[in-house]
C-alpha cells in the first residue's frame, strides 16, 4: 500500500459526509497515520454540494487534494461524485458511488436537466474504468433508516482495502462517534455497506 | 456516544480535531472564564465548544448581541482579573473595532485572545478579508497557526503572554484551519475549584488605568507602542514559532505564513525543491521578527512571499528590505505574483513557485485532458442552495409575493439581509435588490425611501440580524420618518449558522435557561404607526398585514414568526411525534404550475410527461403551505 492516499467523499448537505470523514479520520490516526481532513460546507446544510478531503500519511499538507490526485472518490449522490471526479480524480483511481439522485430544486423548476445515470457513468469512464455502484440508500433502509446511507457508504470504503484501516477499528470508531442509540443501526448499516462491495468483486 | 472532546481528561492523547475545536480546547486549558461570540462561518464551533466546558465547571459562555458587544464582554472580564475570549468571523472584527482601537490603548489585566476566522474565497461570507490588517491598524500581535495542534497551542501560549505584556491578542485563523481535522494532542483541563477570585481597581497600579479620552489618550497611545516594542523584544524576536528551515545558505528563499506553510511544505516536495530552498516560517504575521527578517534576507537572491489574505506579510518584509539595501528581489502577491482574489490553493502556489525559481513543472494531466474533464462538468446541474421543506421563510416570501400582486405593485425596491431568508433570491422568488452585511437592508431602506423614489421599499431582516445591527436602523426610521416596510422574518433562532439561540429565544449556549426578549413589544415601543405579528404559515393572514403595511405613510413592520423547520423537526423527534406529509391528487392537478412558480418547495417534484406536481415524501416537512396556494385543492394530508 501507497504511504501517502487522497480520498474524497462527494455528496449534498444533509447526507452525512463529515461523520464518514471523522470516523475514518479517527480510526486512522489511531492506527498511527498523520492524517489531514479538510471539508467544504458552510452553506451546505442548505442543500448545497458538501466535499470531504482526506488526506492520509502527511503532516503537512495541502488541505485539500491537488486536482487530479485523488485515488479515491467515494460518492453518496451520483451528479456529485461526477463533479468530484472529474474535478480530483487521477486518471485510473476508483470510484464506489450510490445511484440515488438529490434532485436540485433548479431541475425542478425546470431550469437545469438531471443526466441518466448512464450518461454520468460514461462520463466517469473517461477519467478510469473502476467504477462500483453499490446500491447505499437500499441498504440503509434495509439497515432501519435511510439516513444511515452514509455509513452502508463507509462500509464500502472500507471493504474496497484503499485506506489502511482495519474494519474492527472502524466499528469502534463509529461506536464511539454517532449518537447515543443509533449505534446497532449505525453498524448494520456499515456491515450491508462491506458486503455490497465484496459482491461487486 | 461521543465523549466530548472539550471536557474528556486524557492528557498526552492525540485526538482528531477540527481547528476550531483545538483553539476552545486550548482556551479551556488554558484557563478560560468567560467567552463571548456571535455565531459567523467558520467561526461558529469555538463557542459552540467552549459551551461544553460551561456545562461541567463555572465559567460563563454566552452568544452576544453583536461582536462589539462579544468583544466589550470578554475584556470587561479581562478587567477584573479573567481570561477571556471572543471569537468572531472576519465581517465581526469590523463591528467591534471601534472598541478595540480604543482599549487597545489601556492593554488588559487577564489575558484577553480574540480569536477571528477569515474566509478566503467568501465560501460563506459577503466579503473577503485579511484581519490581520486590522491587527496592524491597532497595532496588535498576530499569531497565525498553521495545523489545528499549532492553533491550540498558540491558544495557551497567547494567554500567557497577553497576562505577562498586558496586551490583548488575535489568533488569525482561516476556513482550511477552522474546518480543517488533524491529531491534536490533549493537555490537562483545570478542575472545577481552579478559577480566579475577580477583583476590579480603577488605577490598577497606572493611574486611571481604564481611561482613554481626551486628557490622556496621548499618553496611552505612547504606553501601546511601548508594550508593543517589549512584545517584539521579549517574544516575537525570541519564540521558535518563528524560524527557518533548511539552513539559511540557498540563494533562494520562500516566507510563508500559516496556512500557506503546509501547502508550501507540499509545492517544494512535489517540484523537487524541499532541500534546496531556504523557509522562513512565520507564525506572527504581525508584527514580524525584523531581526530574523533581516538575517534570512542576507545573501539571497529572489524571495517569495506565501500568504492567505492580503500582502501584510510581504509589505513588512519590503519595508525591511528596503531599510537594509537588501540585494534580493522581492516577490508576491504585491508584486502581482500571486493570483488575487480568492484562496490560495495548492495549484496557484506550485505554479507561483516554478515560475519564480525557474522550476518546470511537468504536468500531471495533459492540456487535452484538462479541457474534457472540464467537459464533463458542464452535464452537472447547478446545485443552488434552497429554503428547506417547511421552512417559514419560503412562506412568508410567498405571502410578500402575493401581497405585491393583490396591490400591483410591479416594481418595489426589496433590501435583503444576512441569514436563510436571502436564499430568495433564486427563483421562483429572484426578489431580492441588495445584500451588503448584517443589518445594511434597513438602513439602506432609510435612504432610499428618503431620496423620493415612488418604488416601495421593502427591507427584509431576520430576528438575530434585526438584534445585531438591525434595531437602531429602524428607531432611525421612526424618528426621521422614513416610510418603508420592515419584514422580519422570526425564526427563532439563527438558523444559517447552526441555530444559535438570539436574543429573542431562552436559551444559552450551555442549554441552561435566559429570558427571552420579545420582537413585537420593542418595536412597538417606537411608536411606529403600524406594528404586527403574524404566522408565518398562515400566508393569507401574512399577506394582508403586508398589504396594510405598504399603506401606511410611516415606517412599518410586520413579524412573520414561524419556528426554523430543521428545528420543528428535531423537536419532533425528541417528542417522537410523526411527521405529516403531503401528497397530490393528480385527478385535481390540473398542471398549472402556480404551486412550482409561485412557491416552489424544495420537496416538490414536477412529472413532466403527465404534467403534474408530487411531493417527494422523505423530503416533505408537513407544513401545508401547499394546501394553502394550490387554488384546485390537489393537496392532501397523506
């Protein structure tokens, strides 16, 4: 495994980013990596983009990953993870990505149009061929609660091997960072997440 | 569960910690009694944090008025013998200068930091702007972190000297560092009986020491510069904070201050140069360590100067340049080296870099590439940020919309403000003329219905806002009778940050209980002609107080009070009360729009094959506002 990695979480105001990106970053430093976390929200809670940078195996570094250094793109809405991969990724990383949509209120309105997820697949296919779609939102409410799709997201994360993280840290990670009786979802959740990406192999 | 980060006691530990976590964690440690704030991006989780620490041992946490209160709050404690705080987003340290430029004169007794969040690139703000030139303009010492472990230290290290040289401070902190995690390492926390006995004296071993007016000011003035000599002297000229890297030999040196040192760190590794470049870390950006500047300068031949914000760094290190002959060419953003506006990223310091020390860069992506991957972008549909389902806000700017239509009034004059009530001014509303900095919409409205334009003017303004800086606007209209509307859109809470509880709700940041401060009986009390309350989610009662509102001859206001949404909806899950949702009836759904164009919820979901609306049921709040614009009755409590 590569010392230095660069991951990004794509996603929209409300589904969840900054834990998956504090879990992770928590069960990296205590596995002894440095680790930088650099987020862009601020405004996102209204809906806008939100985009986690997780920077392992450097002290000093850049907050956020130089473009087209990113190894990994992990993506909770799909026009999202196409916005950060073509914008981060490099050429041939990965992308694990769930298919539901957040429709913009603009396309709504009828001012913008929402591409098929088969446009924005091919458009991904220019920047690698490694693309998993693992069905998130599913599986979170298969795991009890829609909202616990970012943690089927981390699961996923997990199980593809590309942070050197060990899956029993992270279960102890999250115990320790989602809210007080959410835990036993929260871990089914990550546990459906693991599994949908063994399957895809 | 979360053990909370601000109260675990594990001294030696690493944790994971946002910038703003580490600076509250650095001030509890550090001994801090009271802190003031008002809630601005990316400042906010510093007294959201610090509120923690009220919750387990007696010191005094508060959200303020305005940030010149916050300010006069945390060096009034100061007086009497307390470390204190106040933190603030950059926009804030402008409203509370005027009091700073004037007790900057006398100093502090307990150590006094403010700490002030800059947002290069205004992610989340009206403006972008360097404070650390506003630390020059008083003369005051900067401490820029660099890392979330740098800020907390800083932190502890600042009280200390702000007691010992009787001088306030400002840790300068960006977004990158606020919102920005890495391993900090905990300290100890004092314990419940460690806290000061206050005890205030007026000559506070100066005569007169909290004096500054006319008879003395000189005087203070002169006492400043001298304290700000020995803090050169005793610390900036002296601390490790600020040193140099790589030997001093290279011909070739970089200066870089915070922020910019990491993603400096990164541009020297990746161009092959982290050996061969000499670095001068900077940590007090101001005033900076003339002897060291001086000494790095000898023998160089080309110097650049990396910083986020604006030349503060670079025009001192010119000064000193200059006053010594130095041979080296100074380069930066003065000097148009660095792209401005906007961040600085990693791409514009590697590129900044090469350029100056002839370093070619190979580029990772090719020309081509760059243009396609720029391609795909353009199948992404903008993402514009919305008023949530059920918001009242969404409702009241329907009620405003429709009152404007029932009077024909085509073409009004609407002054928008700081807070979610702004984010119409994307369709279907776009009904915003102006927004400027908390409170301006109010006073603009004073000029404008002043200068005689016939347009009605309009100015709408949240609860905290109206609090902030919104209150002696219109006391300003009522006495100088200035006809215009005042809408305000009462929410309860300030919602755009996070939901700090204002004035007008009862609650301090530790959750422990305050009185509340009612909108309608203040404004009343001015005696403006018409004053009234209304709910938000009545939109018809809205609409017709509205109405009479632009009627009447004097300045008027009219409350819409409706709780925040993404609040209602936290209550109701800690009462465990379902939700009700909304559907359509597509047999009644004629597809005429109106609820799509006129009101334009962000749960709505046009079916553009068999034309009509549906209401997204994960995302519908239950509001039915819907039910009260849709005119053939298509909405239905499902």
């Amino acid at each position: 495994m590569k010392d230095r990695i660069n991951l990004l979480v794509a996603g929209v105001g409300g589904q969840g980013n900054v834990l998956i990106s504090r879990i992770i970053g928590r069960a990296l430093l205590e596995e002894g990596h440095a680790v930088w976390v650099g987020e862009t929200f601020g405004m996102g809670q209204r809906g806008g983009p939100v985009v986690s940078h997780i920077r392992v195996g450097r002290e000093q570094a850049a907050p956020q990953v130089p473009r087209y250094q990113g190894d990994l793109v992990l993506g909770l809405e799909p026009v999202e993870t196409l916005r950060v991969v073509s914008q981060y990724l490099r050429k041939g990383g990965e992308v694990i990505m769930n298919p539901r949509p957040v429709m913009p209120t603009n396309v709504n309105s009828g001012k913008g149009i929402y591409p098929t997820l088969v446009a924005i697949r091919e458009a991904m296919e220019k920047v690698t061929p490694n693309i998993r779609v693992i069905p998130g939102t599913e599986l979170a409410q298969k795991a009890g609660s829609p909202q616990s799709l970012n943690m089927v997201m981390m699961g996923a994360l997990v199980a593809s091997g590309k942070v050197p993280v060990s899956a029993q840290n992270v279960r102890r990670a999250l115990e320790e960072e989602v809210p007080q009786g959410t835990e036993a979802l929260n871990l089914r959740a990550f546990e459906l997440g693991m599994e949908a990406y063994r399957e895809t192999v | 569960m979360p053990q909370h980060l601000m109260t675990i006691r594990a001294p030696g530990q690493k944790i994971m910690m946002t910038g703003n976590e580490a600076i509250a964690r650095g001030a509890l440690e550090a001994g801090v009694e009271v802190a003031a704030a008002y809630p601005g991006t990316p400042s906010t989780e510093i007294l959201e944090n610090l509120a923690q620490g009220a919750q387990e041992w007696p010191i005094h946490v508060e959200w303020s008025v305005n940030e010149k209160v916050a300010f006069e709050v945390a060096f009034g404690a100061s007086m009497a013998g307390k470390r204190a705080l106040v933190s603030m987003k950059h926009e804030g340290l402008n409203v509370m200068l005027d009091s700073l430029s004037k007790m900057i004169y006398t100093g502090v007794k307990g150590g006094l930091l403010l700490v002030v969040c800059d947002d290069p690139h205004a992610t989340s703000s009206s403006n972008e702007q360097d404070s650390r030139s506003l630390a020059q303009f008083v003369d005051m010492l900067v401490f820029e972190p660099s890392s979330p472990e740098e800020a907390k230290r800083m932190v502890i290290e600042g009280y200390e000297l702000s007691e010992r040289l009787r001088t306030p401070l400002m840790i300068r902190s960006v977004t990158r560092i606020s919102h920005g995690k890495s391993g900090v390492q905990m300290g100890p926390l004092p314990g419940p009986g460690q806290v000061r006995a206050p005890f205030f004296d007026r000559h506070d071993e100066i005569r007169d020491r909290w004096f500054c007016c006319a008879f003395n000011h000189l005087e203070k003035h002169r006492a400043h510069h001298e304290t700000m000599k020995r803090v050169v002297e005793e610390f900036v000229e002296v601390t490790g904070w600020n040193h140099v890297e790589n030997g001093n030999d290279s011909p070739l040196g970089v200066v870089a201050s915070g922020i910019a040192y990491n993603i400096l760190k990164e541009a020297l590794e990746a161009l092959g140069l982290a050996e061969d470049v000499s670095v001068l870390k900077i940590a007090t950006p101001y005033p900076l360590p003339g002897k060291r500047v001086r000494s790095f300068l000898d023998g160089k031949e080309k110097v650049l100067v990396l910083e986020e914000g604006d030349p503060v760094v670079e025009m001192q290190l010119r000064a000193y340049a200059q006053n010594e002959g130095a041979k080296a060419t100074i380069r930066g953003q003065w000097g148009g080296d660095v792209p401005k506006p906007g961040e600085l990223t990693f791409e514009r310091c590697i590129e900044t870099i090469g350029k100056i020390f002839d370093v070619p860069m190979s580029p990772r992506v090719s020309d081509r590439e760059v243009l396609e991957r720029e391609e795909l972008l353009s199948l992404i549909p903008e993402r514009a940020l919305t008023m949530c389902p059920g918001c009242p806000h969404r409702a009241t700017h329907y009620a405003l919309m429709q009152a404007l239509r029932a009077l024909k009034i085509k073409k009004p004059i609407i002054l928008g403000d700081i807070g979610c009530y702004e984010l119409s001014h994307e369709p279907p509303f776009d009904n915003i003329d102006s927004i400027y900095n908390m409170g301006a919409g109010v006073g603009l409205a004073n000029g404008l219905a002043q200068s005689g334009v016939e347009n009605p003017v309009i100015a709408l303004i949240g609860d905290s806002t109206l609090f902030h800086a919104g209150l002696p606007a219109f006391i300003n209209a009522v006495h100088n009778r200035a006809r215009f509307l005042m809408l305000v859109f009462d929410n309860g809470t300030t919602a755009m940050t996070g939901h700090q509880p204002p004035p007008n709700a009862s609650m301090m940041p530790s959750g422990k209980a305050c009185p509340s401060i009612p909108i309608l009986p203040l404004l009343k009390a001015t005696g403006a002609p018409y004053v009234v309350a209304t709910s938000a989610f009545d939109t018809q009662g809205t609409q017709k107080a509205i109405e009479e509102g632009l009627r009447c001859k004097g300045p008027a206001a009219v409350i819409s009070q409706g709780p925040c949404a993404l609040e209602s909806r936290k209550a109701r899950r800690k009462q465990k009360i379902a939700r009700a949702s909304y559907s359509v009836d597509p047999e009644k759904c004629t597809g005429c729009r109106l609820c799509i164009d006129r009101f334009g919820c962000a749960a709505f979901v046009w079916h553009e094959d068999e034309k009509h609306c549906a209401v997204d049921p994960i995302l519908c709040d239950g509001c039915g506002v819907c039910a009260q614009v849709c005119p053939k009755e298509a909405f239905r409590i499902s």
